[in-house]
C-alpha cells in the first residue's frame, strides 16, 4: 500500500484564467467565487481536499495582474505572501498559443528557488487550433515547470490525471487537518464571497472592483431557517443606485442568487437581507482595504 501523502499546493496564475473553477471542479462542489471579472480573489483561501491516499491543501491565491490602484497592489501583494512554505504550485494559463509575457515576467519574480511547478493549461476545450501545441512547447523550453498537463476546468477534462501526478509530489507525512475539515474561512467569510460574487457578476463594469460586502449577522431561527444581514459598500453614491437598481430590482436579483448558493452551503433554508451603503474612496485606504476584505 502506497504511504499517506500530504502537503500545501499554491494555486497562481494570472486574473480571469480560471483557478477558482479549477479548484471548485476538483473539491466537488463550490468554495470560491468565480467570476468573469478580473480580482474577483482578494483573498488567500485554503480548501482541503482528503481522499484515502492523500489530503490536498490548496492554497487559492488572488490573480495575478498589474496593479493600478492602491486595492490591486494590495491584492497582488497578497498574491505573492502566500506562496511561503509551499510543497508544490500549480501555475494556471491558458492556450495563448505562445510564452505569455506576463507569465514570463511572473515566473522571474518568483526566481529559481521555489517548490516542483505544475503547469495547468486550461480552457482547452475553447482553445484555437494549434494554439495548444504552441503553448506547450513555448512554455516546455523555459525549463520551469515539473510537468504540463492540459485541463478544461469546466468540462472535467484531464482533472483526473493532474490529480495523481499533483499527489506524487506530495511528501510522505500524515493529515494536515482533519479528515472533515474543508476550508480554513469562516461560514461568515464564505457567505460574503458568494454575495458579493452575485453582485460583481450582475452590476456593470465600473461597479465590481469597488464592491465589498460586510456580513452583520448571522441567526439560526427556531424555525431552523438561517436569517443573515449583510451589507453591500461601495466607493460612491451612484454605484449605491446601481446596486439596488430600479425599485429595488437589482439588489433582489443579488439576494436571489446569493440565497441559493448559501443554502447549498450551508445545507439549510436562509431568509438573507442585503441593503446598500458607501463608504468612499474605502479602495484607496488600506486600513479600511483591509477591513472590508477580510484580509489579516
């Protein structure tokens, strides 16, 4: 019989390339916000993942990007502490169909002296012909990475075989965690993720990196229903109207969706109330920065 295998992955890559839905697909069921907006990540997530061969700990990192605001150096810098103490990485693009300079410039910074790199090429199955061919080779001649292994996070393909070959470079060492243990954030933490998702995906495009949300509270009711407050902060009163929308259209639309998710992970009913408030230019002050994303 094989010895139990565990260890700490990092999961990087830049913004948009899809290694929430990577992770949601291989844990099996939906931790982390996924967006198509870049910097929907803000945060180091750990999800554990505990099988009868090895337990997983990924550590979900922000995307990776060049910052332009106080908000996004903020997130990347976060991005780069949490590689520390790492037994492998996962390095997520996708099939540019050549060495993406950004990747390059991302693979210096992290200089030589890092943990076996696994590189995952993904959205395979909407990728130009030819263009993943070109990418593994183009990324093979840099000499960086362990091994290349092309993946469809969203179709399931070849998640299986980055699996095993991820768990082969785990060392030999019992559980981390234990074997129940899924995610190192608070229920708290995960229920504003999965708001503020919702209204990052339905409000428009100025509005998303200016978004926070702030759980106030969470009851147990006697009638077993799970009644949550949160509020939605924005920078400015007119991303505020945006939010809640005409007669309140919008910010119905957020709660509709968000209560699905919540009560999927929570496995039980849940009355939630969202309301709107600003709080200004909270994305150029890093106290309130690290206030309102719940960073350490």
């Amino acid at each position: 019989m094989d010895e139990y295998r565990s260890g700490l992955v990092g999961v990087l890559g830049q913004t948009n390339v899809g290694k929430s839905t990577f992770l949601n697909s291989i844990l099996g069921e939906k931790l982390l916000l996924t967006s198509t907006k870049p910097q929907a990540t803000r945060n180091r997530i750990r999800c554990v993942l505990t099988t009868d061969r090895a337990q997983i700990v990924f550590v979900d990192t922000p995307g990776l990007h060049h910052p332009r605001t106080k908000l996004s150096r903020y997130i990347v810098r976060k991005a780069y502490r949490s590689l520390r103490g790492l037994d492998v990485l996962i390095y997520v693009i996708e099939a540019w169909g050549r060495l993406d300079p950004f990747d390059r410039e991302i693979m210096e910074r992290l200089g030589k002296e890092t943990p076996p790199v696994i590189l995952l090429v993904n959205k395979i199955d909407i990728a130009k012909r030819g263009a993943l061919e070109k990418t593994l080779v183009a990324y093979a001649e840099t000499g960086r990475f362990a091994e290349l292994i092309p993946i469809s996070a969203t179709e399931g393909t070849g998640l299986d075989d980055a699996l095993e070959t991820l768990i082969g470079y785990l060392p030999v060492t019992p559980p981390l965690f234990p074997p129940e243990v899924k995610y190192d954030q608070s229920e708290e933490f995960l229920i504003g993720e999965l708001i503020r998702e919702k209204a990052t995906e339905l409000t428009h495009r100025e509005v998303p990196y200016s978004i926070a949300v702030r759980v106030k509270w969470i009851v147990e009711r006697d009638d077993g229903i799970v009644e949550i407050k949160a509020e939605i902060i924005t920078e400015r009163e007119s991303q505020k109207g945006i939010v809640i929308g005409r007669g309140g259209r919008m910010i119905k639309e957020i709660g509709t969706r968000a209560r699905a998710d919540i009560e999927r992970l929570l496995g039980r009913r849940v009355y939630l109330e969202l309301i709107a408030k600003v709080r200004p230019s909270w994305t150029s002050d890093e106290e309130k920065i690290r206030e309102l994303t719940g960073s350490e």
